[in-house]
C-alpha cells in the first residue's frame, strides 16, 4: 500500500470540504482521483501533502502513518500542484539546480535525465520565460522527478492545454509508470483521459468518497449504459420511448439515439421501435467513464 487514507477529513467553517474520505493507492498504480469542480480533490491533495491540516482522520505513505515516519515519507513522494512557478529569466537547468539544492542537492546527469524524460533536453539552456504553457506543465513534472520518488502526486496537470499538450502529458504519465515503475496520484476532472491513462480511479463529490476500484471493473459491472441507436427516423424513436419505463434518459443526435439504459432492457427498446415501423441499421452498446460519472454524481446529487 503506498498511500492510504482513514475518515480523513477538512472542514473550512461550517463547510466539510472533504468528509470521511478514504482511498487506497496501491503501488504501480495509476490513480485517477476524479470529481467536479469543488468537490474537494486540491483540499485532500494539501492535506496529504502536509500543507494544510485535517480537522480529522488520518494518512498513511509506504504503510507508515504520515505523522510518525515524517521527512522520510515525503523524501519518496514528487507532487505538482496546480500551475508550477519557476524563475522566468532562469533557464530551465538552472531552475532545476537550485530546486534540487532545497532538498540536498542534485547532480548535472540527473537534471539532464529528468528533462529527457520530459522532452525538454534541447531546451534545457532557454529561459523559462520563452516556454509555451505545456513546455512549463512539462517542466513541473520534470521538477516533481528530480529526486526519483516512488510516488508522484499531479493536481490537474492539464489544465489549459490544448489537445496536443493533453496528449503529451498523457503519454507522460504512462511513461512514467511503465517505464519507470512510479506510482502515480493523479487528480483530474477531464473523464476521457482518466479513461485512457488510469488502472484506478475514485470518484468524490461533495467531498465525499462515491466510488473506488479498477477502471476496467467498474464500467463492466455498472449498469448504467449508452446504447446508440441508428435508425431512419430518429424524431419519432425518440417520441416511442419517451415513456418508457426502461429508458431513463434520451439523446437525440442527426442520424441517431443514445439510450441511457440497463443493458437487460436492450432487446425489449429494440423490439418496440421495430413494431413501431421504424427501420434499424446498427445498434452500438457503449459504456464510458463520463456516462458512468454522471450516474453517480448525479445520484449522489439527489437527481
């Protein structure tokens, strides 16, 4: 276990930013730590980091609990949190020596590693100050790996990316974890790249944990599916099923449906379009990580 948490909780006022909050970060996982905006992810992630404290509950790194093994802990863990700030008239070697000397130095082969390791190395004499945004999220984490830790904790690390930055840190993070057998704590709250990237995921909202486990176990086992429907005349399909008990919910797009329902009553949504008179040319069965979100926020929403 290299990261655990028991009824960790914080509350600002009378507001509980996080309550009772308990999550398992094996090693070599990738932990995608998922929720809305608000619902507590960068509170949990400064609690574990030390820089604000819980009003209760507890933490533990490496099977230790946080408190007793202390320094020790921290030494393995590399973290960026939110937009990383560097020293903009500094290149982007000199700004990783003089973080490496906060924590007792680090060698010039090892700052040449870790911005290969980011794709930085041909510009690793340029001031920072001439980096795009993603050059920059790229340096964070180069800064987050200086010291080889077993754990690295990213706190929305593509936030204002364009599609090509996403991409890249994605590809990143799973390099990170393949190739250099890092434990990654991944905070996010873009669904389909959690989907792409992580082995596990929890979800919170309201600060409160609404599910954990395997990517791949719980869209499998969920019963909230999207079967898209195409058919000759999606209007009236629509207004076929729009009473249906089976079917909770109805997205109407050009060409097609997209039924939210359990896949037991697929066969049943089928035969009543087709008694109907409407025509179907494919039936495509899909789950995602955002349809199966969107249940379990909604119903943790009361809606």
């Amino acid at each position: 276990m290299i990261l655990k948490t028991v009824n960790l909780s914080k509350r600002f006022g009378h507001r509980w930013a996080v309550a009772d909050l308990n999550l398992e970060v094996e090693s070599g996982q990738i932990f995608g730590f998922l929720g809305p905006n608000g619902a507590g992810k960068s509170t949990t992630i400064r609690m574990l980091l030390g820089l604000i404290r819980p009003t209760r509950g507890t933490y533990e790194f490496f099977g230790q609990p946080a408190h007793q093994s202390g320094v020790d802990a921290y030494r393995k863990i590399g973290a960026l949190v939110e937009k990383p700030d560097f020293y903009l008239y500094l290149s982007a070697r000199r700004n990783l020596q003089m973080l490496g000397e906060l924590s007792g130095g680090v060698n010039h082969q090892r700052i040449n590693e870790v911005l290969e390791i980011v794709n930085l190395r041909d510009r690793i004499d340029d001031k920072v100050r001439n980096y795009s945004h993603g050059m920059r999220q790229r340096l964070g984490i180069a800064q987050a790996i200086l010291h080889d830790p077993e754990l690295i904790i990213l706190d929305e690390p593509t936030t204002g990316l364009d599609p090509m930055g996403i991409k890249e840190i994605r590809e990143l993070i799973a390099s990170l974890a393949n190739d250099f057998s890092k434990t990654i704590f991944l905070s996010s709250h873009l669904l389909h790249e959690v989907e792409q990237v992580c082995s596990h995921m929890a979800i919170i909202d309201n600060g409160q944990l609404v599910v954990q486990g395997a990517v791949h176990d719980l869209l499998r086992t969920t019963d909230f599916f999207v079967t898209e429907i195409v058919v000759d005349d999606p209007v009236k399909a629509r207004a076929v099923l729009t009473d249906d008990s089976r079917v909770r919910d109805i997205t109407l797009t050009d060409n097609s449906l997209k039924v939210h329902a359990a896949t037991e009553s697929r066969p049943g949504i089928i035969e009543s379009l087709v008694e109907n008179g409407l025509k179907i040319s494919a039936v495509i069965p899909r789950t995602s990580l955002e349809d199966y979100y969107l249940s379990l926020v909604q119903h943790s929403d009361g809606h």
